[in-house]
C-alpha cells in the first residue's frame, strides 16, 4: 500500500526517512484545519491527495502553502493538563533552552 | 500545486523550551538509509484510500486509550490500535490523549480523520472510494517496537482484505 502523512513536523520525516510527507504549518492536533472550515480542509485535503498521486522518490517532502490564521500563542493545541513526560523531563526541556541561548 | 514556495516551520507552535528539547532529538543529517517505497498502483480518482490517525480517538462503543497507566508510567504509551467505520462522525467518538487538546477533534471529527471530506470526493469522483475502515492509535509510542506487531500488523491485515490502495496518515 501506499502512504502519505500529512504532518506539522517535516523535520522528524527528513531525519526518520518517510515515503512521502506532506508537510503543514499548521497547529498539533488539526492537521487538516479549524473546526467547521469545510472549505479548508478539503483543500488541504487535495492537496494531500496531490502529493500522493505526484511523490516520485522515498523520503519526498512537499511543503503544503497554507497559513493558520493565529498566532501560535492563540492556537491552544497543549493538553488542558501537562504530560506526564513533559513533567518527568521539565529539567532537561528548561536546560535545553538555556543551551540554546 | 500552489505549495512550492512555502517552507514549514515544523516547530513555529511549540513553546522555545519545548522546540529546543525536541531538536536535540533530530539529527542535522538527513536520513540515509533505503526508504520504503511502494508506488501508487492506480491513480487517486480510481484508488481506495483508508485514513490513519495517531490521535487516540476510538468509537464510543469501544474501551477508551488507556491513560491512567501513562500518568502512572510517563514513558509507556497505550499500544493499541481501533477500527474506525467510515460512517463515524464526530458525536461517536471519545478522543484520549495526554499531549494535545482534544476538543477540537471532539466537535469536528474532519480536523484530525476527514471521513466526512473523504465521502465528498468518493461522491465527486475525485477519488476511488474511501475504505469501509479507518484506524486510530495513541501517538505516544516511545521506544517501542511492540507497537509494529500489536497494532500496525492487524491493521494492515485489515486494510489489505478490504482492498485498500493508499494510506493517508495524520499524525496528532
């Protein structure tokens, strides 16, 4: 069978090596786009379908156009509650920044 | 298609403590390895196509994602899988997971698994068919290759005897 994932992190497909991706900045969770916008998410959809029909070689990544509307603070993707993993790793994830400067 | 400028920020909706931790995981190479391939062996508007979602969704009428057991074991992730029929809508579904916010799959199904957008293109021709099956797993698999036997075997045992061709996967 043939795969596309449609998916908000590119950068995990180009470093695991995925048959095809279609890459989407959109929020974790909504992938094909805001509750209701039907409109919307039928064209992420067939878009999707494009890159499918069109991929030509393993580990293709094609970058999908669309914007989300809000800013990334507005966008309320995060649990209600914080993960247990994040909570195991708070130390590293706060010390992974400050690396980063 | 009118995407080729744009390049993702795959990290534009992480918080920076979070995007930072997350890139320490990913390599600067790229993967070097033979990638799977199986080409398409139809054209979309005559291909049956099944949806995968890692989203924890499962149908009211089946045993919820196990959270409890990860709250208790940070580490460990519901290894499951569901079977998800095309009819489903969104007032069929529960939806568990400890690392997004479900309630937006929880008021239109179509965010995460577009069924309801999939039987428009079946009804337009735009594609084949939408399989009677769609899946759901928990996307929290962490270092984890049990996963591949106890769900993503079935699964594609499944979709074989119902003649899928083409796997369109949304991560959560």
């Amino acid at each position: 069978m043939s795969t596309i994932v449609l998916t908000p992190t590119p950068d995990w497909h180009r470093a695991v090596g995925i048959p095809r991706s279609a890459a989407i900045e959109y929020p974790f969770g909504r992938p094909l786009g805001e509750v209701g916008d039907k409109e919307g998410q039928r064209k992420v959809l067939l878009d999707t379908l494009s890159v499918l029909e069109k991929a030509q070689r393993p580990g293709e990544i094609r970058h999908l156009s669309f914007t989300w509307p809000e800013e990334p603070k507005e966008t309320k993707w995060q649990p209600p509650e914080m993960s247990p993993l994040i909570k195991v790793y708070l130390d590293e994830i706060k010390a992974a920044r400050k690396a980063k400067g | 298609m009118s995407a080729a400028e744009k390049i993702v920020d795959g990290y534009r909706f992480l918080p920076p403590s979070l995007a930072a931790w997350v890139q320490t995981f990913i390599p600067n190479e790229n993967f070097s390895e033979a990638i799977p391939w199986t080409p398409l062996s139809k054209p979309v508007k005559q291909a049956t196509i099944a949806l995968v979602t890692s989203s924890g969704i499962s149908m009211k009428s089946d045993p919820p994602f196990d959270m409890e057991r990860e709250k208790r074991e940070p580490l460990w992730g519901d290894r499951s899988f569901r079977s998800i029929p095309r009819e489903a809508t969104e007032k069929d579904i529960d939806a568990n997971h400890l690392h997004i916010n479900t309630g937006y799959v929880l008021q239109d199904i179509n965010v995460m698994l577009p069924l309801t957008r999939m039987k428009e293109l079946e009804a337009e021709g735009i594609i084949g068919r939408l399989a009677p099956t769609s899946y759901s797993f928990y996307g929290f698999q962490w270092q984890n290759t049990d996963f591949l036997t106890e769900a993503i075997e079935p699964m594609c045992k499944n979709m074989k005897a119902e003649g899928v061709d083409a796997v369109i996967l949304t991560p959560a």
